[in-house]
C-alpha cells in the first residue's frame, strides 16, 4: 500500500444519484460528501472496499468544539485506511463554541448517520469504533455511548490525550445499556503532555473502572500533547 493515500473530492450528486440509484461501487480512498438536513457527513472507503453490499469497520472521528471533524479526518485516514476501516465525519452549521455541546454534536452525527443507514442499510450491522484526540477524545466517548443508544456496533473508543472521563458522563447522557461497559476503550497520553499526561490517564481509567467499564487500555508515548498514530493503529488492531 502507498505510504500517503490521495484522498480525491466527489461531488455530492455523484454519491446521492450512486446510492439511490442502486450501483453497488465505490472508489477506495475518495472522500465522499453527503448531506443529511443542516449536516455534512464525509466518508472515505478502504482500498480493496469496492462493493457496497461487502462488511467493513467505520471508524467514527471527532474533534473539541468549534472544530470541524471533517477537517480532521486526513490525521487518522491513512491510519485507518490502512487496517481496512472506513472513516466517517460530521460537521454542522458553524455555532459558537459554548454552543457546541456534547447533545448538539451528537444531533449532527445523528443525521448524518441517519442518512447512511438510509442510503446504506448494511452499514448499521458494521462493527464501529469512535475516535478523537484531547476534546475530540472526550467527545468520542460519549458519542460512543449515543452510537450504542442508536443501535449502532459500537467496539471499540480511542482516547488521544484525554484528561476527563467523559465515558461515564455519556454513559449517564444517553444511557446505553450495560453493553457500553464493555467495550474497548483506548487511552493515549504522552509522557511530557501538560495538558493530558500519563497522571491524567491513570485517573481517566481509574474513574472508567469504577464505573464498570471492563476493558480499559492505557498506553504512554514519549512527546507531548500530540496523537500518536502508532497507537491509533494498535488501538484499530484491538478493537478488531
């Protein structure tokens, strides 16, 4: 596989004529846009996905607020890609920072996610796993928690320089039954991070745990406030 993938535009009627229209295949490594009412949704296949009708793994990327996820996505697609799983982001309507909350990312995901099912029954029975860094972290672990809510596969959680555990808080949002307790849940922190350092993991997993969360990974990198993409794709490997 090529060490950078080029990650080429669709347009959004391409995609929405394919899929409603019945065709059955997909460029690899092309970022399609759709829309799913005030969101965007992007979603980038894995080389050798061509059929649609074939399983894959989603992986699901957020970012803090105020951010833009789809923005965010060239950080972790060569990552992913490489393992064979699919990337998926959501952006909405550009709101104040305070304003983007846990509950209104997830309403942007939500529609998003809405609409793949719609256009793409199958991807609902496709393991899913969500993944961010520093506030995407955070976010990830809730939207984690919402995913498995919705009925989505959800395997697995990666945590990039995750100071808080807002695992338990999604828990206690959108209360996804005892299932969510054992998913995978991947923590990354830096040895020289001042923001989320190997301390703030250690208490992230210790809250995890006293919450029930059974399958919990914690790892540390030498660096600072950065992801790691080793173990993004340690985590990926885990989480299959």
């Amino acid at each position: 596989m090529r060490a950078a993938i080029l990650l080429v535009l669709l347009p959004l009627a391409s995609l929405a004529q394919g899929l409603r229209f019945g065709t059955n295949i997909a460029a690899p490594g092309q970022i399609i846009y759709f829309a799913a009412r005030q969101a965007k949704g992007a979603l980038v296949l894995p080389e050798g996905y061509t059929n649609l009708l074939q399983p894959a793994r989603l992986l699901v990327v957020s970012v803090p607020s105020g951010g833009s996820s789809i923005s965010w996505m060239p950080s972790v697609t060569n990552v992913a890609l490489s393992q064979g799983w699919a990337v998926l982001a959501a952006d909405g309507p550009k709101v104040a920072v305070n304003d983007d909350t846990i509950q209104h990312g997830w309403s942007m995901l939500s529609a998003v996610l809405q609409e793949l099912a719609r256009t793409w029954p199958q991807a609902k029975r496709w393991k899913v796993a969500c993944a961010g860094f520093s506030g995407g972290a955070k976010r990830s672990a809730a939207v984690g928690a919402a995913m498995t809510k919705d009925g989505w596969r959800v395997v697995g959680v990666f945590m990039g320089g995750c100071n808080e555990d807002r695992a338990t808080t999604g828990m206690s949002l959108f209360q996804p039954g005892p299932t969510f307790k054992s998913v995978r849940m991947f923590l990354s922190n830096g040895d020289n991070d001042p923001i989320a350092g190997i301390e703030y993991g250690e208490r992230v997993k210790a809250s995890m745990m006293r919450s029930g969360f059974s399958n919990v990974r914690l790892e540390h990198y030498p660096g600072e406030h950065r992801l790691n993409k080793e173990h993004l794709r340690d985590a990926l490997l885990w989480f299959e």
